[in-house]
C-alpha cells in the first residue's frame, strides 16, 4: 500500500482573513512573537474592480512542503528533510544556521528560531496528525478555507476536491511541485 | 634540537625599513573591535546583534567572507602558475603569495565562523551527516583541503634548508586547482538557488574566479608597493609586470561578463533577476555599483594599468588599491541585490515590508565590528610576518 501523501487545499474564496489561522499556529507551536517569525500567514490581495464593484480576496498560506523542495537540496547537514508522506521537516538539532534554505526558499516560508535555535518552519502540525488530528490551523478556520488531507485516498476530502475542481500551485515556474492547493 | 632551532633562525630578521607597523597598530585596534563585536554575539546571540532578516538571511558577512576567500584562492592561482606551470616571474613572490594566501584565508573563516549560528555543529555533522547535493557541503570541503595545502606550502617556501622544488610544483599545482573549484563551488552556492533568478546560473560560478585571480594580483601589487614603500625594486619589475597583465586581462573578462549580465538582465527581464540589476543601476545599490563596482573596481585600474602600460609601479600599486576597496563592494553588492526582490509582494498582511517593492538591508554595528575582526586578524598577522620573517631574501641581505 502506498504511503500516505499529505497536502492542503485551500478555497480562498472563503478566507474572511480573521486571522485564526495565525493566532492558532503561533499558539499551537509557541512561535515567538516578532515581526519576522511566523509560520503562516494571510495576505491581503489587490482590490479587483472598479467603484461600486469592488472585490477583494486573502490568500493565506505557509510552507508549502515541496515535492522538490530547493531547501531540502541545500542544506548542508540534511537538517532539512522530506518524510515519506512528503512532510518537509527541520530537525533543530541538525540545523548549524546557515541560512540556505532560506535564501532558497521561493515562498519565504523560513525563519531564525530563538526557541529551537535553529530554522523553522510549518510542520503541517505533524504532532497532532500523528494522533490523528487536523493541523492547527485548519482545524480553527472558522469557515474552512484549508482542507488537510491525504492524496493518496481517493476518499479523503482533499483527493475529492483536488479530482473534482480546477486548482493551481504557487509559483509553479520554479518547478517545487508544492503540496498546497489552491482552488480556482 | 636546538640545531633544528638554529636553523630557522635564518628565516627570523626585525625588518625595521618595512613600514609594518602602522598595520600592526591598525590591525590591533580592529582586533579589539572584532573581539568587542564577537563578545556581543555570544552575549546577545546572532539575532539580536546582525541586521541580517528573514528577508535578507544573507548580508555582510557573507560578503566579506566571499571577499577574503576568493582573494586567497586568486592568489593560491599566482602561486601556482609560479610553482607548476613555469611561470617564473612569480616564483620570486612566492612566500609572500602563501603567507598572504593563507592568512586572509583565515581572515575569511573568521567571518563565515562568525555568520553561522551553530559553528561547532558544523565541524561534525559535515562528517557524520553531510548532504552531498547541498552545494555548501562542496565548499566547506574544497577551501578546508585549500587551507591545508597552503599550510604544507607554507612550510615548504619557508624551509630553511632551501625550497623542494618538486614538492612547491605539486603543492601549487593543487592549491590552483583546488583553488579554482572552491571558488566556482562558493558561486553555485548561489547559482543553485532557482528563488533567486539574479543568482542561478552560471554567471557567478565564472565571475567569481576571474574576479579573484584579479583580486590576488591586485593585493600583490598594492602590499609590494606598501613595503616597499611606493618603490619597489627592479628585481621585481618582471613580476609586477607580469600581475598588471593578468590583472588586465582578468578586468576584461570581468567587464565582458558584467555588462552581458546586466544586459541579459535587462533585455527580457526575467521576474526578480531585472528587479536586482535595477537595485544596482538606480536603485538602493547604485552608489556602490557606480562608484565601487564600476569605477574603483573596473575603470579606475584599467585606466591606471593602460596609462602606465604596465611599466610604472606605483600606479600598479593604486591599482590595486582601487580594485581592492572596489572589489568590497562588489562582494556586498552581488550578496545583497540577489536578495532584495522579495519572494512574495509586500502587501498588507504579508509578513514582508517592502520600499519600492524591495526588502531593505543595511548592516548593523555589530557586522562591522566583526569583518573588523577579519580585517584585523589579516593586517597583524601579516604585518607581523613582515616584520619579524624573511620574505624576499634576494634583495634584503
């Protein structure tokens, strides 16, 4: 049986930006507070439209848990690695701070922990899914913009969006193959 | 024993006509900075004292390491053109090309030791759990080989029983090679990164080498013309002559390459890649591009060596003096500008503050303080030698 391939699909359409997500994820994994450490984030888009019509969507997002993943290939001591359900972790104590993988990233997803004294970033809330529950921020969406689930099963709630509606990938110019979908 | 000892005492002189000790006192004083700035990191950690970001994870640091590195990796080349390719007009600087090659290597280390949060980790996970994709792996690797073939050479060129000539010609054979491949290896550090479309390629592999062999020539040119003091003898004319002409033709490389990299930049525009070259031309970076890149480091030195066609040494010596301060800024150029197109745009709950669509960098006290630490370490270490070694036996006896 194949492993199991965890990603996100996320419906920005119904992102209120409340900023739940965020305030879950800091909580969940004690991210410090500062201006530059965050693991994820909801970023305001451009208003669409003209006066009165006006439109304007949020995008939230993370690490995105690349397939091919630039910043498991640069680092120097295998601190950045892939689990075989295609989670990108840091092990802290691997990590000698040199700040390649940053420098890699094209999502801007990393940052210098004080806590963990290393680099950090989204984990997918690995220590909840291996209890079996949902990463933090999806499970606090107040209107579930994030559905978590497993690609490789057909019945999971994300392998049934991701086969039943159109989606696309940030960046895909870079060819990072990311495992965060986005709903058209 | 105290034979053996005797011995080296021929390689031990006070040279009181060597204008050392002005960099002695010099490199001292930045010394103590360096030292203030490296008690401040482990007291406040990295975070707290470098102005690096989320944004900019690379900054300073990473300049003036790549600064002192591939200036030593230049300089292993001219060692080694002398030593194994019968380039014998070198042959006669070759103390002081190894001495110099090694301690500003080390200067070098200092400031990537420095940059890195977790050093000591370094040292044995590159062993116990190296990535061999990783091009960092590569580099770490090839100048760590670099700093002990110039240390062998060291003592080779400094042997009191005479220089083996066979043994010099292998040493500096490797210390060319090795040379080349670490400093093209520290330029697909950045070449692999894809994020960054003003780094990848093969543009920086090349350009940092040839920029080298021209920065190991200039800081050649400009030490004989300080110990000298701005009249070194004819013994070394040939030699000089020699460096002025691979300065030039490295200079003409580094222009060709320069202006098809801005071109290409320019002329597609590739997203990021024409965002970084902009930062430069008119941008946040252009002071040190027009007046550091581009005049000290290119048009002052080809004036300087068309001018005197290569025959007056003085104006070698400002030569290299002006690629010297030019090359500084164009080490932090090239860090910082590959950095400052932001990787998401700076809009209202982005986590990124941007100015005119670009990141901002500037290096904090705390930075300086310890590329003065590198600095420093490279004018007393190598000040000292002057000093109290025998560099250039043939004309001081």
């Amino acid at each position: 049986m194949a492993d199991k391939q965890y990603a996100i699909v996320l419906d920005t359409k119904k992102c209120l930006n409340c900023k739940a997500c965020t305030v879950a994820c800091k909580f969940e994994n004690f991210v410090p507070v500062g201006d530059d450490t965050y693991r994820i984030w909801v970023t305001e888009m451009p208003l669409q439209g003209k006066f009165p019509r006006l439109h304007q969507e949020y995008q939230p997002s993370q690490c995105q848990h690349c397939e091919n993943a630039p910043c498991e290939k640069v680092c120097p001591t295998k601190a950045t690695f892939r689990t075989r359900e295609g989670v990108v972790l840091v092990d802290y104590k691997k990590c000698i701070l040199c700040k390649a993988c940053m420098a890699a990233c094209p999502y801007d997803a990393r940052f210098v922990s004080d806590l963990h004294e290393a680099v950090e970033k989204c984990t997918f809330c690995m220590h909840r899914v291996s209890e079996g529950r949902e990463p933090a921020c999806v499970e606090t969406c107040p209107t579930k913009v994030r559905v978590f689930g497993d690609m490789n099963d057909p019945a999971s709630d994300a392998a049934r969006l991701l086969s039943s509606r159109q989606h696309y990938q940030l960046k895909p110019e870079k060819n990072t193959r990311p495992r965060l979908f986005y709903l058209a | 024993m105290f034979q053996s000892l005797d011995k080296y005492r021929s390689m031990i002189r006070i040279n009181k006509d060597v204008p050392s000790m002005p960099f002695i006192i010099l490199g001292a004083i930045l010394l103590f900075l360096g030292f203030i700035g490296v008690v401040r990191v482990f007291w406040q950690g990295h975070e707290a004292v470098y102005g690096v970001t989320r944004q900019v994870p690379w900054g300073l640091l990473i300049a003036t390491y790549a600064y002192f590195v591939i200036t030593s990796t230049g300089l292993a080349f001219i060692g080694g053109l002398g030593h194994a390719f019968g380039v014998t007009v070198f042959a006669k600087m070759s103390r002081r090309i190894v001495l110099l090659a090694f301690i500003i290597l080390l200067a070098g280390f200092t400031q990537i030791g420095m940059e890195l949060g977790h050093p000591f980790r370094l040292l044995y996970l590159f062993i116990l759990s190296p990535n061999f994709s990783a091009p960092i792996v590569w580099m770490g690797l090839f100048y760590s080989i670099e700093l002990v073939i110039l240390a062998i050479e060291l003592y080779v060129v400094f042997n009191p029983s005479g220089t083996n000539h066979k043994v010099a010609a292998v040493l500096g054979f490797f210390a060319l090679l090795v040379g080349i491949v670490a400093t093209s290896n520290l330029g697909f550090v950045f070449g692999s990164l894809t994020a960054r479309p003003f780094y990848h390629g093969v543009y920086f592999p090349m350009y940092l080498v040839v920029s080298g062999i021209a920065g190991g020539a200039a800081l050649l040119m400009l030490i004989y013309n300080i110990i000298y003091k701005f009249n070194v003898p004819d013994f070394y004319s040939d030699a000089m002559a020699g460096l002025g002409k691979l300065m030039g033709i490295c200079l003409g490389v580094m222009i060709f390459l320069l202006s098809w990299k801005i071109v290409s930049s320019l002329y597609t525009q590739p997203q990021d890649s024409v965002e970084a070259v902009t930062t430069l031309l008119k941008g946040p970076l252009s002071s040190h591009f027009w007046i550091g890149e581009i005049l000290l480091a290119l048009c002052l030195p080809v004036a300087l060596l068309l001018i005197s066609r290569v025959k007056n040494l003085k104006a070698l010596g400002m030569a290299g003096l002006a690629f010297m301060i030019g090359m500084f800024f164009t080490r932090y150029d090239f860090i910082v500008a590959g950095q400052l197109p932001p990787m998401r745009a700076g809009l209202e709950g982005a986590g990124v503050e941007t100015i005119a669509g670009l990141v901002q960098y500037s290096p904090s006290v705390g930075e300086w303080m310890v590329f003065a630490l590198g600095l420093g370490l490279f004018l007393f270490l190598y000040f000292m030698s002057e000093r109290f070694l025998v560099l250039d036996e043939q004309t001081r006896q």
